[in-house]
C-alpha cells in the first residue's frame, strides 16, 4: 500500500529533535529545559534513559498493518504514564478499594496531604481530571512549580511557575505533575502494593508484555506502608523517572483498552471502565479521566471526534480511533508534525 509507506516516511522524517542523551549542552534535561524551568525547580529526582530514534506501529481491526524503527526498545514515555495511572484507579475501583470516583480522597489517605482547607474536599474524580487543585509538596515538588503551565490548548495569565491564587475542587483545569504525583501516591496508598507490581501482574503480563518494561521512582519518594518500605512511581518523566518501555508494549495496552478492557476473552480491566476514561471533564471538555480527547478535533483536525490518546512530551503517541478501529502508537516524533501522519494515515487506509 504505497499510501501507508508515505504516511510511515512522513512520520520518519518528522524525528523529534530531543538530543539521544536527553540532556543538553549545557548538561540541563531536556524535558525541564523544554518547560522553561530554572533551579531549584528543574532540579532532577529520577534516572534519566537515553532515547532511542523514532518508531511506530499501526493495529487495524487488532491486526497489525505496519510497524517501523526499533519497536521493542524501551523508552520513556513521559506523561504517557498518566493514563496508565487510570487504568491502575480503574483496577482499584473494580477492586472496591476505592468505593467512588467522587468520594473525598482524604477518607482514604495514609498521610495529611489532604486535611487543609484546600484540599479536603478533593475527590478521586478531581484528581484524574486534573481539576482537584490541590496544594502542597510531593516528594520535594512543590505544585507552584506547574502554576500556569500551558500544556496541549490552556492559556497561562502568567509565567510558568508563577504562584496563583487556588481555586475551589473541581473548578480549574490545570495540567499539573506535582498533582499526578499525589494522585500516584494516594493510589499506592490504597493498593498497599508498588504501583508498578501491581501494573505488571493485572495488566502488562496478562495481555503478553514484555518483560523490558519499568517504572523508576525518585530518589525521594521512598515510603514506609504497613511497615514496608516502597518507591512511590511518577505519573511522567518531568523529572526524571516514570515509565520505560517500548513501542510494542504501549501498542498492547492501546488495544486493551480499545477493546473494552477486555483481552482474549477475558475481562483484565473492569466492565464499563474505558468508557469513563473518555467521558469529557465539564470544566476541560478535551479532557477525560488522564486520556486526551478529540473534542472539535482539537488535538488532531483529520481524526474522528471519538478518538482518544495517551500523550507524553518527547513526543510519545497512543492514538484510538474507534471510528476507523485503529491503534497506533507514535515514538520521538514532532508532536507539531503527528497531525500530518494521522491525515496521511487516514488517507491510506480509506482507499
């Protein structure tokens, strides 16, 4: 299909132009000096892997049309732990260990962080929305430091950084790590297990995982839960850390989830979970619960309104297009550039 092959050397030429040591000349990580941030906030708590070069794979129909570059190479995949962090809150719920997205996440908490004024009235739901406001420290981040970030179609009134009045729970979207970090620490809390064990038995063994993948924690996060001592993992890289893996893992947890939560007949994340993941948040409707939605198009004008993503800065890619039943995972390419394949793609696979 000479179509497909342009889409996939369109895709190849559009390389991201992160440095393979991630760091940059002057030995500041990239991903930090991409958000504009100077010390003590770029300070970095993680290990930080070299990247590999771009790579992809295309599911049509849960078979595979294409696949290019180094697929099975772990790498990092910055924000794109989010969404894994909802299907962990999805399990937790399944579980029963949490009994409501909207009750307070205070009445579950293991620790004060959510006992002031400001944060007791936080829910599960605020959290994986990115509208809970919460306000604090995690693990030496303090959440001043992503204050008026502009990430995908916000509008900041001030520099990144920059100390703004809180809001009340469920308000104010804003794109905040240091809030994804609390929402990991409090899943852990429930789970009383290491996020990435639990991640490895539920749901990356049962749908044929790899075993090169891993979710690296700060050299801070370190926490002491029914006397046992456990890494509290990232909801990205920003810092260093988060989840590793490859192309070929991320494109199975995209059909996992695109089939319903279910794989090979077997139901891994619960009945009717994917669904909420992608119910719009009232205040950020291209927003779901840690997925990225296609609302207006506004992520990529080409694709249906129904589909869906898991986006990392870097840029890292799981595209669900319900409409045309495609899964498609993008690696190190110029997120600018990503809205060319996925209209070349579209294209390709139309005729």
């Amino acid at each position: 299909m000479t179509d497909l092959k342009d889409a996939i050397a369109f895709a190849q030429a559009a390389e991201s132009k992160w440095p393979a040591s991630m760091h940059m000349p002057d030995g500041q990580f990239v991903m930090t000096y991409d958000s504009g941030e100077k010390a003590p906030d770029n300070e970095v708590l993680g290990p930080v892997t070299p990247r590999g070069g771009h790579s992809g794979i295309v599911y049509r129909g849960g078979h595979k049309l294409a696949e290019w570059g180094d697929v099975d190479r772990p790498d990092m995949t910055f924000s794109v732990a989010k969404s894994y962090l909802a299907l962990l809150a999805g399990l937790a719920l399944g579980d029963g260990l949490i009994k409501s997205l909207d009750d307070k996440v205070g009445d579950y908490a293991l620790d004060d962080g959510f006992k002031s004024e400001q944060n007791r009235d936080i829910t599960w739901r605020h959290l994986l929305t990115q509208t809970s406001e919460w306000s604090g420290s995690v693990f030496g981040k303090e959440d001043r430091i992503d204050h008026n970030r502009v990430v995908g179609l916000a509008v900041a009134d001030a520099p990144k950084g920059t100390r703004r009045a809180m809001k009340k729970a469920g308000t104010f979207y804003e794109y905040n790590d240091v809030r994804v970090n609390r929402l990991s620490y409090s899943l852990l809390q429930v789970f009383k297990e290491p996020l990435p064990s639990v991640l490895k038995r539920r749901i990356m063994d049962p749908i044929g995982g790899s075993q090169s993948w891993k979710w690296d924690g700060y050299k801070t996060s370190t926490v002491t839960i029914d006397g046992k001592e456990m890494i509290s993992v990232p909801g990205g890289g920003h810092w260093g850390g988060g989840i590793v893996i490859s192309a070929r893992d991320l494109a199975l947890m995209g059909l996992l989830v695109a089939q319903g939560g279910v794989w090979q007949g077997k139901q891994i994340l619960p009945k009717g979970w994917t669904e909420e993941l992608v119910k719009p948040c009232p205040v950020a409707p291209f927003y779901g619960l840690m997925w990225w939605l296609n609302t207006d198009r506004r992520q990529f004008a080409a694709a249906s309104e129904k589909s869906y993503f898991a986006l990392g800065w870097g840029s890292h890619i799981v595209w669900i297009d319900p409409e045309h039943d495609l899964v498609t995972v993008l690696r190190w390419i110029d997120r600018k550039q990503a809205p060319g394949f996925v209209e070349r793609l579209l294209g390709a696979i139309s005729k």
